[in-house]
C-alpha cells in the first residue's frame, strides 16, 4: 500500500478540521468539528483541550471515511493552529493545569499596560515584532503562573510543559515537545534576529526556560504518532506552522511582496517581506512567516480580531440571521448601510489600533434601520477594518499593494468581497481551494517527507476562481472611510 496522501489538521478557535491532500495535489475530503468556547468572565476566552482533542478525532476519521482511504496510506501529517492560544500541561498525563487562554482572551490588559509603563516597550518591539498587548502568549504564560497553584514550581523543574496548541498537539501525537519558528514569533518570547527563546525577555515577563519547546524548522520530521486512538503508530509529524502562516504558505504567496488576507473568526493580513526583518512604523507587526531547510522568511501582519465572529454574532447573539450564509442575501436588500457603520471591536481593536479596551459600536442608527442595514453594515466594518491595515501596511512599505489574495470561510461571500476591493481599490483574487490554512500545513508536512520537490511545484497548483476589481466612485469611497474614521474614534 502506497504512502501517498498527507493529513493536514487544522486546529482553530471554533472547530478542528481535517483535510487529505493526495500526491497529485487533490483535495480528497475534509471534515470540520466544532467545539465551544467558554466565557468565565467579560474579556475571558477559555478552551477546554479535551474537547478540542475530541474534535480533531472526530475530524480526522470523518475526513478519512469520506474519501474512504485507511489511515496507512497517510505520508505524514501537517498540523496548523489558532497560534495565540496556550497552556500548560503536565508531560506525563497530558492533563492541562488550566484551560487554555484563547488568543481573544484580554485577561492580560493591566499586565501589558504596566510593561508599558515600566518602560519594556521598545525592547519587545525591536526583539519580538510585536506590541504588548493582550493577545500574545507571554503574558497569558505569566497570568497562569501566576495564578495556577503549584504551576511555577513544576514549570521551573520541567513537570509542566507550556506551548501554543501545535505544541499541545504535537506532544499529544508524538510525545515530543516542539514549535516551529512561525508560532515562536507571537509569543513575545522569541528573537526575532536569534530565533531562540530570549532570555531577557523571559525574564522580564517570569517564564522559565525549562517550560518551553524546542524551536524547529517548520517542515521537518518531529517526531511519530504513538499511542494515538484514531492513528497508527509511526506516521511522521512533519509540519507546523501558525494558521496565518500557514494560509501565506498554502497561498503559495512565496515570494517577497505577496500578501493574502484570510478571513475567519478574525481577519488577518500577511505580507511576504523574504529574508527581510522589516520594522514597522504604523502598528503592523513583524513576524516570522517560515522557516524551510534552515533559511527563514520574514512577514508583515495586520490582525484584525473580529470577522466571522461577527457573523456569529448577529447569528447567536441577535437572532438576525439562523445561519452564517444567510448574511449575504439580507445584506442585498438595501442598496447600502443606511448611514450605520459598525466597528467590529467585540475583543478590542488590534492592528493598527492596539486599544485592548476598544468596544465595538453600531453608530449613525435612525428608525429607518432595518436588520438588513445592520447585516450590510457588518460586512462593510469587516472590509473598512482591513482598509486600515492595508493603509498602514503600504505605507510601511512607502508603495500600495498591487494584489490581495483573500481566503477563510467569508470570502465565499462576494458582497464582502467586493466591497474589500472598492475600500482598497486593489484587486482582490480569491482561489479555487478556500482550505488554504490546512494546504500550507499540508505543503510543508509533504516536502518534509519528499512527496513534493519544490515550493515551485506547488506554486504551478495554485488555481484562480474570481478576480474583484473596484467598482465604487473615489467620492463615495472616501465618504465612506471618513464616516469609519469617526466610528473607530468613538470605538
């Protein structure tokens, strides 16, 4: 029986999905699992890990009864993640010592304002990329040592693990204990200049070394699965990378200047800068895309953290719609928002903002709104808030962007997407496999195992399904960004 096909699980904030990839480059079946969130308090955002281990089992056998393939056909397996995300476990159990800090989690605000203030700033920005704020894992590291009985103590001696959940994962399959350079870079831990733990940093923010994974490569064999229920024993882990990366990747955005923007339960912007660490002036981030045969590239990220959740939100929490995809057609009733524009700050503001405590605000509401006008509002905030990172991105750059790849869930839906291109006035190129998050996993987890050759063999796959081009008049354009302008203000 031949070895032929890669498992890539994609491990994200509201479900788990599995997706087969077979040699020649096909899809074969995927299958998503949700589980739930859990809210102990406003600003709280918690994953219990068995439940997301549960969804990955039910993931990975539902994809392999679709295509109907026996998991000893499986070459190797790729593993991206929802990046933020983190725990501590213990090594020999595997049970958590918490439940895991969701990247949306805001627990952390004072924490990073009193780095600020302490003066930490800059030294993270420059070592790290990143910006003290809540959503990275450092400070959600501190929270549960500080706060867990008994956790520092065994952190210290190596009896508890840390890691972002592709460590978790991997640790859970392989027993070793990994992360690649990609989810490193958003722990406000890793050099980006060493790529290795920093000790500075770790002591500024109390996390000790003997906690950590080893930093890796992002296509390597990790280590094989053992004692998995759902898996055999012996197929090599050989992939991970963050989910954002992992779009970039499975964007085939290899080269220096490409961007892609992906949209899930938040938005999020990468642009490949090559072997270029590129310091940002206007809050984007700098980070690491991958690392590949020892040789690392270097990305541009604007995050937005509220997108599909947003849809969510007018589903679960208004009853607007009973289902995501009903958006679009309600939207279409009215030939615009009414004057209603919506800032989707339901987890703060991030790029370009950073305001953690930013909440999100319907403004300009008459008694001629309608749930229509709000649903077309939403969407329109979705796109306005990936204007100003794209603004702020180009202007990192000192040039605009010539094209945007867009992938995740949403851009299925044409009206966002359109409207993204007439607030960019940029092409916006949407490809045929929307799985571009669990692709680039699957990539990696491929070349590591020599299924595939080259990053030039994978990029002649990559398959167009529509072009948008701008449509909207520059006055209507720029009324429409002013009007935003003074929401977010209010925001």
């Amino acid at each position: 029986m031949p070895r032929d096909i890669v498992l890539a699980i994609d491990q994200g904030t509201t479900g788990s999905t599995a997706l087969l990839l077979s040699q020649d480059l096909r899809v074969l079946a995927t299958q998503n699992v949700e589980f739930p969130n859990h809210y102990p308090e406003p600003g709280h955002v918690e994953h219990d890990v068995e439940e997301i281990w549960t969804s990955i089992a039910q993931a990975v056998s539902g994809a392999m009864a679709k295509a109907d393939i026996g998991p000893e056909r499986i070459a190797a397996i790729g593993i991206t993640n929802q990046r933020e995300t983190s725990l501590f476990w213990d090594p020999k159990t595997g049970q958590a010592a918490h439940r895991a800090l969701v990247w949306q989690d805001r627990r952390t605000a004072e924490r990073c304002q009193a780095l600020k203030d302490a003066g930490h700033e800059a030294l993270f920005k420059e070592r790290t990329g990143l910006v003290l704020d809540p959503y990275f894992s450092g400070t959600k590291a501190s929270w549960m040592l500080e706060n867990v009985p008994g956790l520092r103590a065994k952190a210290e001696s190596g009896q508890a693990l840390f890691g972002t959940i592709d460590s978790w994962l991997t640790h859970r399959l392989t027993g070793v204990h990994v992360t690649d350079t990609s989810n490193a870079s958003r722990t406000l831990l890793m050099s980006l200049h060493t790529l290795e733990w920093d000790p500075e940093l770790l002591g500024i923010l109390g996390v000790p070394a003997a906690c950590l994974p080893k930093i890796c490569d992002s296509s390597q064999v990790y280590g094989h699965t053992k004692n998995v229920p759902f898996l055999p024993d012996g197929i090599p882990v050989a992939g991970l990378i963050g989910d954002q990366q992992g779009a970039l990747f499975g964007q085939a955005c290899f080269s220096q200047g490409m961007a892609k923007c992906t949209y899930g339960t938040g938005a999020f912007v990468l642009l490949n800068t090559g072997s270029n660490i590129t310091p940002s002036q206007h809050g984007m981030l700098t980070t690491v895309a991958w690392r590949v045969n020892g040789e690392v590239q270097y990305a541009l990220e604007g995050s937005a953290f509220i997108a599909g959740a947003a849809v969510q939100w007018l589903r679960d929490g208004l009853g607007v719609i009973r289902n995501a995809a009903e958006i679009e057609a309600l939207a279409a009733t009215v030939p615009d928002s009414g004057g209603v524009i919506f800032v989707p700050a339901l987890a703060g503001l991030g790029a370009p903002h950073w305001k953690p405590n930013a909440r999100g605000l319907l403004w300009g509401l008459t008694g001629g709104t309608t749930k229509a006008h709000i649903a077309r509002a939403v969407l329109d905030g979705i796109a306005l808030q990936i204007g100003d990172i794209l603004q702020a991105m180009s202007q990192d750059l000192g040039a605009p962007l010539q094209e945007l790849r867009v992938d995740g869930g949403a851009a299925r839906n044409d009206m966002l997407m359109q409207r993204q291109c007439d607030v960019l006035e940029t092409p916006c190129v949407r490809p045929q496999q929307l799985e571009t998050t669990a692709l680039g996993s699957a990539f990696l987890a491929g070349l590591a195992v020599g299924l595939w050759e080259s990053q030039e063999e994978l990029a002649a796959s990559w398959r167009e399904d529509r072009v948008f081009r701008p449509t909207m008049a520059s006055e209507d354009r720029d009324a429409l960004i002013a009007l935003w302008t003074r929401a977010v203000e209010r925001a």
